[in-house]
C-alpha cells in the first residue's frame, strides 16, 4: 500500500518511497512471490496493481504515480483486507501487508485480520514529527522501519 497523499509530496517523500517500492518489487520479482498494489490519496484507493505474479519492474512503471489530497487509510486497509482475503486463498499463501506512509492520517483502522505480516515504513520527516505511523505499526504488533534507515 503506497500513501499518495499531499503530505507525501512534500520534502521528496513519495519519490523515496518510489525507490523502496521498486526495492520491494525487484525482492518479490527474485522469490517468485505474488503481488499487488494500492495507492490511496484525496478520496480514492486504486488498484494499481490487481494481484499477480512479481515482474520486473524499473522507474518508468511508478513515475506517472502522483501525489495529492489527504490520506484514507481507513478504506485502503479495508481493501487491503478484501484483496488479502481473496488472494490468500490456498493454506500454505500467506499474506504479506506493506504499507509505505508518513502517517499523516487521523484513521487508525484495524490491523486486517488476513494479513499475516505487516511492516510499516514510516516516511515523515521534518521537525514536528507526530510518530502517527509507528503507533498505527505499535497497535497492529507490526515492525516499523524508518525510511531514512531503509538500506
């Protein structure tokens, strides 16, 4: 899950988080693993990516990803949920739940119940810094990476 949202613009933080998504892409594209994407900004969740089979990916592929609006996290997570549900279907998938976000967000949804690891990496930055990201990771029992460490 890719936070597109206006406060990922600023400071170069969606662009960052471009480079940890192609990261991200290129790891499952080398285990062979399954994959989908959604990115959520103003009002919308899109899927960007219906799930499928990791593939090669390269900078042209993310940079029409654009930025704006605010941050509905509470929809993308349910989505998020609904896609793991039906992705996972067989009992040996497990369902992994990545979400790239500075938590600029008031919503603090539920950890999706099928998603059977989730990592959050947290890309706020400046210097008021809410820490909203790590305690949405702290409340789901999930790892948060800060993105500045992400190597």
């Amino acid at each position: 899950m890719l936070d597109c949202s206006g406060s990922m613009a600023a400071g170069g933080a969606l662009a960052r988080a471009k480079g940890v998504l192609l990261a991200l892409m290129e790891q499952a594209y080398r285990r062979r693993d399954r994959v989908a994407l959604l990115c959520f900004a103003g009002t919308q969740v899109e899927l960007r990516l219906p799930p499928r089979k990791a593939a090669a990916w390269n900078d042209g592929w993310v940079a029409p990803i654009g930025a704006g609006g605010g941050t509905p996290l509470g929809p993308a997570v349910a989505q998020a949920a609904q896609l793991l549900a039906t992705a996972c279907r067989a009992p040996a998938e497990e369902g992994w739940l990545w979400l790239l976000t500075d938590g600029r967000s008031r919503d603090a949804p539920p950890r999706p119940a099928q998603a059977a690891q989730v990592r959050v990496i947290d890309f706020e930055a400046g210097r008021l810094r809410l820490g909203r990201a790590q305690a949405l990771a702290r409340q789901w029992g999930a790892d948060c990476l800060r993105a500045d460490a992400w190597g």
